[in-house]
C-alpha cells in the first residue's frame, strides 16, 4: 500500500482536513466534562464528535493505494516512520511545554511524571492533558496497520472479496462493543477496530475514482446547499431527539447501535460542505491551508487553550484555577476556537520561514 505523496495531495481532501481540525478544536472547546454548558453548547458538541475523527479515518483510507511490490514490512516501515516520528516530534516538543507550564503555574508536574511522559512517548504510547491529542496519531497508524494486514490476507485469497468485507464489519462491531464497556486494548485497539469500517469505506470510494468526493452531487449550487441543510438538519436531529453522544478518547457511545449510522452520516454532512467550498475561491484556499496543517493543530491546540487561560488569569486578577484541563474560563470558548486554530498554522509558518532562511544561509 502506498499513499499518494504531497506534491498530489488533493485539495479535496485537505478541506475535509480542515472542517474534521477545526470541529476537533469547537468540540474540545464545548468541553462539559469540568462546567455545566448550555443545550446549545451540548447539542454543538455532540454533532462535531459525530464525525471529528471519522473524518480524518476516512481520509487516510481514501489516500491508500494498494501495491503489491512495496511489500508490508516495507509499508509498517513508512508507516512507522511517517506516524510515530511524527508523534515523537511533537511529544518531545510539548514536554519542553509542560516544563514551561510548570514554572508558569499552570500545571504541577514532578520529575517522575516528566519522566513517565518522555518514556511513553518513546513507546508510542499517548500521554494526557496538553499532549492528549496525539493519541489519535496512535489510532490512525493502528488502524492503517490492521488494515493493510487484512487486505494482504485476503488478495491472496480468489473470490475472498465478501469474507473480507464481513471480516472488517464483525472486526468494527467487535471494537465498538470493547469500547463502549470501557474495555481499553493497549495501542487502542479496541478504537482502531472501531475505525476499520470507516477507513475502508474510504479505500472502496478511492477505488471508484476519485470524482466520488471531488464531483458535487448535482451541477446546481442551490440545490447543493439544499443537499447540505437536509443532511444537517437530518443530522442534527438524530443528535438532539436521541441525545447522541460519543467520545471515543473516553470510551463513550450512546447508543451504542447509531455508531456507524451517524458516523457516516456525519462523514456525508463533510462531503456536502465540501461541494459547496469547492464552488468558492478564498474559503477553498483558506481550509486548503488549514487543512495541510492539522496535525499542527492536532497537537498544539491544547497548548493555546492554556496560553490563553493564563493571560486571562492574569489578567483577571488571578481569580480561578489555571490547572483544569482542557481549559479554566468558558468564556473564552470563542477565542479558544479561534486561536487554536490559527496559532498554530502562524507558528508552523515562521519556522518555515526560519528553516528557509537557515538553509539559504547554509548554502
């Protein structure tokens, strides 16, 4: 298997990117787990979570090409190295962070807790609070793995395309079911199960051509915004009549059965709004970027949240605590949303700039 390279990489697919980054950082923002919110708060953040990370899974089936002279050690090689480095990059750079965050105040960590954290993120193993997105670098190198091991055994196989098929569904139910009773495989397994579906949904569209996501339903801009408010409202209700709710991070799915259903759903709702962007010019430029810089704000997104609360602390007169995660001050939830998202993308941009430069000076 082997993933198209960046210099091919769909705008498409970056814009999917981009509406799955940014409602990661509105869900997180809505987080209830520390304040009481509002129904409106509730219902936002259930119907992001609907598809936040699905979308993300789907992507990365979308962009696998299957080759048969790669071989698999050599893709668990790329994989390993395109997925852990990166999560080792980012983990190193947040513990330089907590260090910071501890003299700041914000965080109260010990030698043995900096220690912990350095040596699970040698292992590949996800850490909490300002770090605690990187797990899902975690989930989507597992699932790709699992995947690929799935799709290798069975193309050996003649006429195996429907027990394959029926593999990754009992695979997916089986992962739903480990996860909804809080039954937690080291690796995340038991959510890589989960997302098997979801990622082959992915590959079979990117094995039809790629104008399944690219070509709009209908040539009629009209009647795609009607396509988009019919799937949102549709949506939408299944989560406020049913009070859907899942976060797969904590092992929560209610109800249990509406997993795929919604998720799907959700990934359409994408799909819809992507036809729409795909009809404008700076909002299509605009989530093409924040879209190739995701896994920035995948990372770092917590990281602003805390700046954030701290300049407010200080501000404030020092009223609150600054060490509830993932944010003190509900307030902010706005400039949560918006920082977290651009912040980001400008800090990755000056160390480009900075890298460039250096090299220039190198030279």
């Amino acid at each position: 298997m082997n993933e198209i390279s960046n210099n091919q990489r769909l705008h498409s697919i970056d814009i999917l990117r981009a509406i799955g980054i940014i409602s990661i950082v509105i869900g997180h923002a809505c987080n209830e787990y520390n304040f009481a919110v509002s129904e409106l708060i509730h219902n936002i953040k259930n119907f992001v979570y609907t598809y936040h990370l699905m979308i993300f899974v789907f992507c990365s089936g979308y962009l696998i090409k299957y080759d048969k002279e790669i071989g698999a050690i050599n893709y668990l090689k790329k994989k390993l190295n395109g997925y852990y480095k990166k999560f080792l990059f980012f983990s190193i750079n947040l513990l330089w962070i907590k260090i910071l965050f501890k003299f700041m105040g914000i965080y109260d960590y010990n030698i043995v807790d900096l220690v912990k954290y350095f040596v699970r993120s040698l292992l590949f193993v996800s850490n909490g609070d300002i770090a605690g997105a990187l797990w899902f670098l975690q989930l989507l190198f597992i699932v790709s793995i699992i995947h690929m091991g799935i799709t290798i055994f069975f193309n050996k196989i003649e006429g195996s395309t429907i027990i394959r098929f029926v593999t990754i569904i009992i695979l997916g139910f089986v992962g739903l079911l480990l996860n909804s009773n809080e039954i937690v495989i080291p690796y995340r397994i038991d959510a890589a199960f989960m997302s098997l579906p979801i990622m082959e949904c992915g590959y079979q569209m990117q094995l039809k051509g790629k104008k399944y996501i690219d070509k709009c339903f209908c040539n009629n801009f009209a009647i795609e915004i009607l396509i988009f408010f019919i799937i949102s409202l549709i949506l939408f209700s299944v989560v406020k009549i049913f009070d859907y709710s899942i976060d797969i991070a904590k092992c929560y799915t209610k109800p249990i059965l509406g997993f795929y259903m919604v998720s799907f759903l959700g990934i359409m709702w994408c799909i819809s709004l992507l036809h729409i962007i795909l009809k404008t010019n700076y909002i299509k430029v605009m989530l093409s970027m924040i879209g190739k810089n995701s896994a920035f704000i995948m990372a770092y997104h917590f990281t602003i949240f805390k700046i954030f609360d701290f300049v407010y602390y200080i501000y404030n007169g020092h009223q609150g605590g600054l060490n509830i995660h993932p944010y003190s001050y509900p307030q902010l939830r706005v400039y949560y949303v918006l920082g977290g998202v651009a912040i980001p993308i400008l800090v990755n941009f000056l160390l480009q700039i900075m890298r460039f430069n250096y090299d220039i000076k190198k030279k």
